[in-house]
C-alpha cells in the first residue's frame, strides 16, 4: 500500500471524525486505535437515549409498567376474591407470618405460615382485639397407671390408599406417637371462676365450666403447658362492668360510680383445665378428665404459605364471581395463599389486612387498579379527540368558527372544575350500575378537559398553517382533512405525548375524589378512591391506619406519571438530542 493511499484513508477518518456521527471505538491492549465503526441513531434511539439518563422518569416508568401488570394479572395475583365479606375479620390487621414453632417440649423452624385470628372480647379487660388463636391439633395425655395416649385431629394427618397414617400437617420433628386416635374435632373443657376484691376481700362472683375449640394465644395458651391460668387487672372497665353486671350476685350494691372503684379495686380470674373433650368422625364423644390424665405434650394447628394455591376460582354458573385469566382463561390458581386444610374461618392472609367488612384489602387494591389506572386512558382518548376536533376547525379555518368554539371553551374553563364535575355529577341519577357509572365518569372528565386542551391545539396549528409545507399543500389542491391529519397533526405529535402523559394524574385523582365523595363507584365494586371513604373515621385512622394504603397507591401512580411525563418531555426537546 503506498504513502498516498494511507494519506487518504488517514484524512477520510479525520474528516468523519469532525462531521460527528457516533463512532463505536475499539482499543487493542497496546491502547492504539484500529477499526472505526460508524453507527448513526434513529431520532427514536436518540429519544430513549436522552429519557434514560433521566433516573426518575425511568423509575416511574418501572413503577408503571409493574403496576399495568398487576392491573391485568388481577385475578392471579389476589389470594380472595375482593368483594367476598367475613365479619370474623372486619378490620384485621396486616397478618403475622411466623417462621419458628415454640411450645413448652418443640421448639424447631418452620417454612412461614400463619396462625388463627379473629376479633376476640377479652373476658377480664371487656376489650375487643385480634387475637391469635391456638387451635389443638395433636394432645398427648398420660394416664395415672402410665399409659399414655395421643388425641389427633384428623385433618393434619394423611391416610394413604393402603391405609397407612402419615403425618402431613404436624410440626418438623413431631411423629405419630405409638398410641393415637384419630378424631374429627377436638375440644377443651376449661373452668372459669370470677373474683372481684371489694374493700380488700375477694369475693366470687362466677364459676362456669364451658368447652372451647382452641385458646387465645398469649391470655390463657398456658391451660395446656400448667393446667392452670390466673390473670389480674386494674382496669377501670373491668371493675365497672363488674360492678354493674355482676354485683348483685355478691351483694355489691351501690349507685356512685366512683364509690363503686374505690371499693372494688381489682378483678380477678382463674382457669384451670378440667379435661380433654373429643369426637369421632361418627361423633361419639370421648372425654378424658384431668382426674385420670395430664396432658404430658400437644401441638396446635398451622397453616402453611404457600406459592401457586387455590384460594378462589371461576364459577361459571354465576358471572357476578371472579377469578378468570384475562377475562375469558377459567383461573384456579393464584400466585400465593394460605392453606387452610380444614376450611378454619379464622385463616386468612391479608397482607395489607382487611377492611369493615372483612374483605381482603390487598385483593380489592389489586382489582380497584383496573378502575383507577383505566379511566385515565380512556378519558384522555377522548379528550384528545375532542380537542383534535374542535381546536383542529378552530385553528385551520378561523374567522366565524374560531370564535365561536373558543368563547365557549373560555366559558366553560372559567367555571371552577372541581364544582363544575360536582354539578354534573349531582344531576344524573346516583345509583347507577358501575359500568355505567364508569362510563359516566369518563363523560365528565372528558368534559372538563378538552376546552383547555383545545385551545392550546388551536394555538399550535395557527402557528403550523404558516409554514410553507403547508401552503404547499393548500396550492397542490390536497384536501382540507388530508392536510390537518397528513401534515399538520403528525408535527403536534411531540406535544400530544407529553401533554397526556402529564394529564393521566388529573384523571386519576378527579375519579378518586369524586369516588371518595360517593359520587363515583360505589360499593361493591372497588376504586382506589371509594377505598379511602373507609378511612374517614378518627377511631377507624387509628385502629386501622392500613386502609390509607389506597391514598398511598394513588400518590405513587400519580408521581410516577409525572416523572414519565418530564422525562418524555426532556427528551423531545431537540437540545436533550444532542
């Protein structure tokens, strides 16, 4: 190759070097440069180059993308269905998962489950809380001549075709013991007896033997490891109702309330453990007395997390029931649950708790998302098509119809929005089907946003009929609508996208505000908005704070939006493109 080739090529590579197309760049290990590869970027490429390097739009468009998924994914990903109601959980906490199995002769790990909850009526503190509840799955008693004997619930145990007995829902470490019986529900015959101290003197004022299906875990658990159980308190509340309801009963009479709780000053209650009751799956009842046995060993019932179960499904006699697969694929499985064995209405898994009428906070939030997240686009689509229509004839004809179309948007943006949805809310029926609520809503929403965005139409398009290629076209004789959708709308695409983009939010809040008035979706059907109307009550914000985790969700979607919507608009700005 000669000097003057090589001259050549040198000056080519200087010269494409100066002109500035991106360049892919090589270096050998000696850190010499060898072969230049020219790669030119698409306008789109350069776009997405210069929204990626802003990192809060590219959160909030992750952000976005995760909560659309969930959105059609519903059915999998909620563990119940969202409008079934259980008063046994009315307002429950966000559940306990426990990985570890603690009583008083086992203590061993465990893959996470949960344990029985209900709301519970403490009978010494006259107090309603959740309480975990210890349901007896396996009871080992001995008797005074040394035999000892296992009562087991049948439903933790596994009988296979040959008849072998396995066990399936005992704890890792525990085995059949060499003497069992199989029953089809066990019971706990416990004694209660009722002490109030009145000037300083116990006096008893109930004695009631009652059988109990399982014990409150943390106030009277201990029956099974002692035998016994003693509680004390001071509470005001106890020794009023004692006083009032059970004062008769030890001659406490007395009308002054604060009479009343300076004489009795504490209440008191002892349990103790008078037998084990149990059944046989042809209900004959067995019982075993304290008198003959102790109870040397138990286990209470767990209920396993598990991945891909089936807590709800498809019933196709009844459309009102959920629980398909894009609408249509019949779904019988969900991404994760409990398993509740034994059908025990006290098991559930309510990740983000429940509500007043004891739904599944989670399920609801993951299917309200089809509202709350939909409306914004369906509303913007028309909006858009409006403002396109009106501010389109506006800003490509003027005169007469320019005028016309633009006092009444200017009329109907000089009417406060907020007031103005509440007023044509107001005057169409309330009780509406939420389809046609939905549908409603849309209408309203679509309505208070195209005058503005009309105008702003307008006002691009007056500036674009100037242009020459557009007088070009006029001259060649081209239609007045090829103009305005071939030339025309296609150069207001960068304005459109950003301008949506940053107008979902508004939709979004607009149908939870008026949802959160009850003027939107209404019970059952669920929105993000009609969500919150639970949490209006102080003494609900305080005994149940997550069912604010809508409003949360509502803030997260509406920032994540306006990070896209910056960062779209960023990267439409011919100087981000460097």
């Amino acid at each position: 190759m000669s000097k003057e080739e090589d001259k050549k090529k040198e000056n080519k590579r200087l010269n494409d070097q100066q002109q500035g197309p991106i360049l892919d760049t090589d270096l050998d290990t000696n850190g010499e440069s060898v072969d230049f590869e020219e790669v030119f970027l698409t306008r789109g490429q350069l776009m997405w180059r210069a929204f990626r390097k802003n990192k809060l739009a590219m959160v909030g468009m992750w952000i976005l993308i995760v909560m659309y998924i969930a959105m059609i994914f519903a059915d999998f990903l909620a563990p119940y269905d969202p409008f079934a109601q259980n008063l046994n959980h009315s307002l429950k906490r966000p559940t306990k998962l426990f990985k570890s199995y603690n009583v008083a002769d086992l203590d061993t790990s465990m893959m996470p489950y949960v344990l029985p909850e209900d709301s519970y009526i403490d009978k010494l503190e006259y107090t309603r809380n959740f309480k975990t509840r210890l349901f007896p799955s396996r009871i080992k008693v001995q008797y005074t001549d040394g035999r000892e004997v296992a009562v087991i619930d049948k439903n933790v145990v596994e009988v296979k075709e040959d008849g072998t007995i396995i066990p399936k829902y005992l704890p890792k470490g525990r085995t059949l013991d060499d003497k069992f019986v199989l029953a089809d529900s066990i019971r706990l015959v416990v004694r209660t007896k009722g002490y109030a101290k009145i000037d300083g003197e116990w006096k008893q004022y109930k004695d009631e033997t009652e059988d109990v299906d399982s014990l409150v875990f943390g106030v009277d658990s201990s029956l099974l490891e002692k035998g016994a159980n003693i509680r004390l308190t001071h509470s005001r509340t106890a020794r009023s109702v004692v006083a009032q309801n059970e004062g008769w009963k030890i001659g406490f009479f007395t009308m002054d309330e604060q009479e009343a709780m300076n004489r009795l000053t504490e209440v008191k209650l002892e349990q103790e453990l008078v037998g084990v009751k149990y059944y046989d799956e042809e209900f004959n009842e067995y019982m075993i007395s304290t008198d003959e046995a102790r109870v040397v060993s138990y286990d209470y019932k767990f209920y396993p997390v598990k991945w891909f179960i089936k807590s709800w499904g498809p019933d196709r006699t009844d459309p009102s029931k959920v629980g398909y697969l894009f609408w249509v694929i019949p779904l019988y499985h969900h991404l994760f649950g409990v398993d509740n064995y034994d059908n025990n209405e006290y098991v559930s898994l309510n990740i983000f708790g429940a509500d007043t009428f004891g739904r599944d906070v989670w399920s609801r939030i993951i299917f309200a998302s089809r509202i709350s997240l939909t409306i914004g686009f369906i509303g913007l689509t028309v909006t858009l098509l409006l403002s396109l229509l009106f501010g389109g004839i506006s800003g490509f004809y003027g005169g007469l119809i320019d005028e016309t179309i633009m006092r009444i948007c200017e009329i109907l943006m000089a009417i406060p929005g907020f007031y103005l949805m509440l007023l044509l809310r107001a005057v169409l029926p309330v009780d509406l089907p939420s389809t046609q609520t939905y549908m409603l809503l849309v209408f309203i929403l679509a309505f208070l946003g195209w005058p503005g965005s009309a105008r702003i139409i307008r006002g691009q398009i007056l500036a674009e009929r100037q242009r020459e290629y557009v007088e070009a076209a006029i001259a060649l004789g081209y239609p007045d609508m090829r103009v305005m959708w071939r030339h025309i709308i296609p150069n207001l695409s960068t304005y459109l996208i950003v301008s949506a983009t940053l107008s979902i939010p508004g939709y979004i809040l607009g149908e939870a505000g008026l949802s959160y008035l009850g003027l939107g979706i209404r019970e059952p059907s669920a929105s993000w908005g009609n969500m919150l109307t639970a949490a209006q009550d102080v003494y609900i914000l305080e005994n149940a704070p997550w069912l604010l985790i809508p409003g949360a969700f509502i803030f997260i979607v509406v920032l994540a939006f306006n990070f896209v919507g910056d960062g779209l608009r960023d990267a439409i700005d011919p100087r981000a493109l460097g």
